[in-house]
C-alpha cells in the first residue's frame, strides 16, 4: 500500500480508501489478510490483470502519439546477438532507403513473450509463442546452424557419433541441439555442458577453446573467415527459417512493409 501510495503521488490513506471504495461498489473482496498486510484473492489477481491490461495499451499509445509526432518509427525486438552481429551492422543500407523512418530496436529472447511493446518481432525459436503468434509469422529468411569452436580444439567424429570433452548450451533455446542432431543424423557425446543465457556468450566461449556451441552461420561469418572459429560439421539448414511475428496494429504500417521487404532482400543476398 505504502509503495501504491508513492507511486500515484498520494497519501497511504487516500490509496486505502480509494480500494475500499473499490471493494464497496464491487460487492466483493479484492485482497484476503496476509500477516499484517494484504494479498490479491482470486477477485482482485483477475482485476489485476485486466487492469494491467489496459495500462499496458495506454501507455504503448502514448508511446505511438509521441513517436509518430516526431515521424514514421518502428519498433523491432530481436535476439541481442542478431541485433549485435547482422542487424545494427545492415542498418545504414535500410536508412539509405528509407531515411525518414527511425527503427527503435530492443532485445528479446525465445522466453520473453511480450516483447514490451515492440511492433516486429524477430525470431526462429517460436514453439513458446502463442498458437496466433506462431501463425501470424511471416518468413524472411533462411536459416543454418552448424557446431563451431576454437581451431585445435579437439572433436573426433567416428560414422555418426560426435565427440568432444564440453558443449556449449543457451539456456532458452536447447531446442537448436535437438534440431541439429535430427537433421545431421548425428550423435552429439560430450563430458560436461557449460550453459549462457546469450548465444553471443556462447560464441565468445567457443572463441576462448571453452568448448563447442551450436550457432547460426551469420552469426560468426566473420570469425569464421578469419579463422578465428571453425565448423567441423558444417551448417545445415532449419526448416521454419528466420521470421517476422507481428506484434501490434503499427506491423502493417509502410515503415513496417517497407522494413520487411529491406530485411528479405537483405537475408537473401547473404545466402546460408
């Protein structure tokens, strides 16, 4: 309550007489004792949700009123490694293009649904998405993972069996591992894991000759052209590729038409 009170600019005792008034014109309870404070019950937790709701659309429209003010902008969450590695990279060919727009990029993960507002969203790892989400997604792109490491760092590949002493996990997105095997028709043996919550931690573990990690072939392009990493498999290609989910009413926008058919164009000229 006091926490409440500070936020909205106001005393403990409006805020508490505000929420019986809640409660009074509601007919129900909305919080139960908890010691000697207060928990949301069923009634209030539902209302919470809602509430919460609609201040998360208000404040996206306000975010809309102020961007659009200052011209066209889209908001494009993705991937901080892709962000870091391909996308800020490619960017002055889109603004080239498109001078007038403003793309706004935040980060986001193969956990993180929401995507705090973002217009488009890019990912490849979909399967936590909801159902609607996962069909509204638009591909742009082919994709390749393949297993890299340190030069001399020692793998042996004996028929279909792969062997090597670490590997190098992300922590939201194990399904790549299980993708790859499937479609390598290979054996992944390894003596221990060691886990990051960010693909581009991964390869810079894989840089270090910390062990192997399984990536996209854009992603270490370049460390791969200066040797810095090798592929001893190879890539292979997954079947959903990269793709666009749209993610508010501003993804049929032309910022947004105009950033989706930058970004393909852009991917297919990089081949995997």
């Amino acid at each position: 309550m006091t926490r409440a009170a500070e936020e909205l600019g106001r005393t403990h005792g409006a805020v508490s007489r505000q929420l019986r008034s809640l409660q009074e014109q509601a007919g129900l309870p909305l919080f139960d004792k908890a010691g000697t404070g207060l928990a949301l019950n069923q009634h209030g937790a539902a209302l919470q949700e809602v509430v919460a709701g609609a201040l998360d659309d208000l404040e996206q429209g306000w975010l809309r009123v102020l961007h659009e003010a200052h011209g066209p902008s889209l908001h494009v969450a993705c991937s901080a490694t892709f962000a870091m590695r391909w996308l800020v990279p490619h960017l002055a060919g889109f603004y080239r293009l498109h001078p007038e727009v403003r793309v706004r990029l935040s980060m986001t993960s193969a956990r993180d649904i929401r995507h705090q507002g973002a217009d488009l969203v890019l990912a490849w790892d979909r399967l936590s998405y909801p159902a609607r989400d996962q069909a509204r997604a638009i591909r742009i792109g082919s994709i390749a993972f393949g297993p890299v490491c340190a030069p001399g760092y020692p793998v042996a590949r004996d028929g279909s069996r792969l062997t090597y002493a670490t590997r190098i996990a992300h922590d939201f997105t194990t399904r790549a591992w299980t993708d790859w095997e499937q479609e390598s028709g290979l054996t992944v043996a390894h003596e221990a894991e060691l886990r990051f919550p960010h693909t581009h931690l991964c390869i810079e573990a894989a840089l270090a000759g910390l062990g192997v990690a399984l990536v996209e072939q854009r992603m270490v392009r370049d460390d791969l052209a200066t040797a810095r990493l090798v592929a001893p498999c190879g890539f292979l290609p997954f079947e959903d590729g990269l793709a666009v989910v749209p993610a508010s009413e501003r993804a049929m926008s032309r910022a947004a038409q105009a950033f989706l058919a930058w970004i393909t164009t852009e991917l297919a000229a990089q081949r995997v």
